[in-house]
C-alpha cells in the first residue's frame, strides 16, 4: 500500500515550561527581574555607606548627628529593599517618597559636616547609595523617568558642594547618575515591550487552538449534514435540486470560513482546562461504534485513558467512519482494532473499500476541505500523538492512531 502523510494544517502549541509558569505565579511584573536585581545592589550600596560613615565620622562636625541619620538611613534601605522586592512599593508614591528621602539625606551633609569637607568628598549619605532612588524611577517609569531623577539626585550633590564642576574628568558625578537613569529605564523599557509581545503571541496561539478545535467539531456535525442534504438532494432531483445547491454554498462557504478566518476565537473554560482525574475505558468508548459493516476489536481488560483523550480518540475515528461511509463506496465495510501498548494506545481504522488516489488529500485541502486534516489529524496531534493514513487506490484504506496514555 502507498503510505500518504495527511496534510496538517498548524503545529500543536508548546507546553509551557514548570519554571515559566512557577516565575509567572511569585511575580507577574514584566520588570519584576529588575527590581530584584535592583535590591542587591541596595544592599552592596548600603555596605559601601556603612563603611563610609565609619571611615568618615571623626572628621564630621556632628558625628553623633550623623549616625542618628544613619539609623533612619538603614531603616529605609530595609523598608523599601523588602518592598520593591516583594512588590508593594513599586507604585509612584513610594518612588517618590524615596526621592525626597534621598535628597533629603544629601541636604543633611551641610549640617553634620563643613563646607571644605563637602567639597572634597562626596555627599554624606555616598553617591552610590543615592543613586538607589534613580534606579527605582527608572524601572517604574522608564528612560526618561530615570534622566529626570537623576538630573534631581545629581542637581542635589552639586547644590551641596556650592557649586558646578565643569571639570567632568574629576567630577562625572552627575553624569554617571544621568546615565545609570537612562540605561535603567530603557532596560525596563524593553522588558515591558517584550512582555506585551510575548502575550500577545499567547492570547494568538490560544486563539488558534481553540479555532482549530472548534472546526473540528463544526466539521464532525454541520459540514457533514450540508454534505449529505446536498448529496441526497441531487440524486433525488425535481425540487429538491435548489434545496441541494443552496446546501452546497452554505457548506463551501463555512469550509472557507473555517480554513481562512484569521478572528481571534475566544476559548472555552471546558477546552482550556479539561478535567484531568476522570477516566475512560477506551476499548468500551469505541465498541459504542460496531455496526453491521462495522467490527471492533479490543482486549478483554478495559484500556484506561484520560477523559479528554477518550473523548478525541472517539471523534477521530467517527470522522473516519463517515469517511468510509462517504467515499468508501457502497458495501464498504470499516474495522476497528485497539491496542494496549502500555505507555501508549494504539487505535487503527481500516475499511476494504477503494482507497485514495494520490494526491487527493492536498487537493482537498486546497480546496478548503480539512476534515482529515483537522478533524482527524488536528485531534490526535492536540494529544500529542502521530496519525498515519495508508492507502492505495482500490485497496481500501487505514488509519493508525498512536497516542501518549497521559495527555497531561
């Protein structure tokens, strides 16, 4: 027999990967990896300041001053750390608070220390520690966010020092916070951007899938009426023949329709979460199909599969059947076989009727006709299992179905 590979139309979409799904769960900000981040180097800065006030103090005008800042210092880096870590704090409120904070502690220097001291050294609180506020805008409002606070933060050291250091050789202070601002935010930026295109292209697959489902199941009922009203009317004739050529369009059209609709579809509860507990013996889901031109064979021990598979095992092999009914020719009789394979099911369809000429298949899909591709092929590749058609003109034709017994 000459084996055809069925025509597919569209991929079975990848399963999200457990540690995806697990980030998407603890953290459902695009830029909640930055913020993270962003708490580290808090702490590293928090550090560097530590040692700088201890290194520094003697030197200050109000040592004592000084600490008592320090304190309230340690108490906001411990505050927000925990709040932009967790997510309560990255609002605008909270960045702004931080900003007054910040600057506020950079404002202290004029007090715990001289004006010779402020000038030789950076701002009491470090440079570094108060570029944690620039960091925090930036992420939560983007690059120019970020310019904007870090003009603010660097404005503010060079208020303490009296005055603007054009030397930017020895004095870049303004500039590296201007910078870390603006790379910050396009960071955020981006992520956002590609945050939203990711979901996009989910809420797509998802449509597609259920689009793809819901064709099969208007294949398995509606297009196989309109065919069989169109195909009975015109053997009749007389008046039945426009009732027969309407039903034709009709049917011609909803294949279009379903081949070419590029509108999103929006999913159904029961299609996107199936209930994965129940469970089906398969071999009794099938034998539901023995007939007088129909045989079924099976093993004697019931064949256990999820619901959800039994079911699309079931609507695969009925579109099989009508197939065979339909173009099989008359007296055609069909024959089911179930297998246990253990880890997999294997259900084949053979008919003794006159076979496929090469080539069909692709020409019915140009024509917009996806039942095999979708209705069968479709079902049992949502699955995760392979579909294989042999024919050969007046040798009849079998399908095998092979399937994953857990679908999960």
């Amino acid at each position: 027999m000459t084996r055809q590979r069925p025509p597919v139309v569209g991929n079975p979409p990848d399963r999200e990967p457990a540690p995806d799904r697990l980030a998407r769960v603890v953290d459902n900000d695009p830029v909640g990896p930055l913020w993270r981040g962003a708490q580290i180097f808090r702490l590293l800065s928090y550090l560097y300041a530590l040692g700088f006030q201890i290194a520094v103090n003697p030197d200050l005008d109000r040592g004592g001053v000084a600490w008592v800042l320090f304190g309230l210092l340690s108490v906001w880096t411990l505050a927000s750390g925990i709040g932009y870590f967790v997510g309560f704090a990255r609002n605008l409120v909270w960045v702004g608070v931080e900003v007054v904070v910040v600057c506020a502690l950079m404002l202290s220097t004029s007090y715990v220390a001289d004006a010779e001291w402020a000038w030789n050294n950076q701002t009491w609180p470090t440079t570094l520690w108060a570029t944690n506020a620039v960091i925090s805008v930036a992420i939560l409002t983007g690059p120019v966010g970020g310019i904007v606070a870090g003009l603010i933060v660097g404005g503010t050291s060079t208020f303490v020092k009296g005055e603007l250091n054009l030397d930017f050789g020895r004095n870049a202070t303004i500039i590296v916070i201007v910078a870390t601002g603006m790379a910050v935010g396009l960071a955020a930026a981006n992520a956002r951007r590609v945050q939203e295109q990711l979901s996009r292209a989910a809420r797509i697959a998802a449509a597609a899938e259920e689009r793809e489902r819901l064709s099969r199941e208007v294949h398995d009922g509606v297009l196989q009426v309109l065919a069989l009203i169109a195909r009975r009317g015109r053997e009749i004739g007389g008046p039945t023949d426009e009732l027969a050529t309407l039903a034709a369009e009709q049917e011609r059209t909803l294949r279009r329709l379903i081949s070419d609709t590029d509108e999103p579809v929006p999913a159904s509860p029961d299609a996107l979460s199936p209930d994965p507990q129940r469970s089906v013996d398969l071999a009794a889901v099938l034998r539901a199909f023995a007939a007088d031109r129909i045989s079924v064979s099976a093993p004697a021990d019931a064949v256990m599969v999820p619901a959800h598979t039994g079911s699309e095992i079931r609507a695969a092999v009925g579109n099989a059947l009508d197939n065979v009914a339909n173009h099989a020719g008359p007296g055609a009789r069909a024959y089911i076989l179930v297998e246990d394979l253990g880890r997999d099911v294997v259900v084949s369809v053979r008919d003794d009727g006159i076979g496929i000429s090469d080539g069909r298949l692709a020409e019915a899909v140009t024509q917009g006709r996806v039942g095999v591709s979708k209705s069968i092929v479709g079902r049992i590749e949502s699955l995760g299992g392979t579909a294989q058609l042999d024919t050969e003109p007046g040798a009849g034709t079998e399908w095998e179905f092979t399937v994953p017994r857990d679908d999960s």
